[in-house]
C-alpha cells in the first residue's frame, strides 16, 4: 500500500483547507480532514466523510491524485466551485459550495491515494 502526498497551498498557490482521500473502493474522493480556519471550515457546509463530485464542473470520477491537485491549486483569493455529497440517507443528495482559496499556517489541502 502507498500513500501520495501533496501540499496545496506552498510555492505561491493556495487551497481550501482540507484533507482529501482517493479511495479506489469508492467512485469519488472523499474528504478525511477539515483544516480549521481555512474557507472548507467556513463554509460549514462541508463534513468530513463527503464525497467530492465535481470541482469547477469538471466530473472527479476516477481522478488520480495528480489530477485533483490540479483541479484544487490556484492562486491566493481565487474561487473554486466544489459539488459534494453526504453519504448519509436523511440528508439531501447533493451541495454546492463556492470555496476562497488561502495561505493558512497548516497546509492547505492534502491529497492521498491508496495505491494497490
């Protein structure tokens, strides 16, 4: 098993603040960790356990680590649009949440993978 990392929010690009995990048992990524003060904490609407469907529109079915970080980057007060789900039966099937990327003093987003 091996695990890839990657620090969004270094080398003059921002992220949103949270942990997410490519688990290949599941169709999409789901998010692990929330960084407290960055824009996913915020925006309370986000839980650890959710799905990530789509970012800017673009379908995250499949994705490889690689291409997430790429879809989560951006510059410092840029938006991202983030569509996610919440595996819960009793609660909608699906949110929308426009997210402000930032500098925090944790890293701002973490991408693993579980590799087999």
């Amino acid at each position: 098993q091996h695990t890839a990392t990657h620090c969004m929010g270094c080398g003059g690009y921002a992220g949103v603040g949270m942990v997410v995990r490519k688990d290949f048992q599941r169709k999409y990524p789901v998010i692990r960790k929330i960084t407290p003060g960055g824009a996913v904490a915020a925006s309370c609407a986000v839980a650890v356990g959710d799905e990530v469907l789509l970012v800017d529109a673009v379908d995250c079915t499949g994705k490889s680590v690689s291409e997430m970080i790429a879809l989560f980057l951006g510059p410092v007060g840029s938006q991202v649009v983030v569509k996610a789900r919440t595996p819960q039966r009793n609660k909608p099937p699906s949110y929308t949440v426009t997210l402000t990327r930032g500098y925090l003093a944790a890293p701002q987003v973490h991408l693993h993978s579980n590799l087999q």
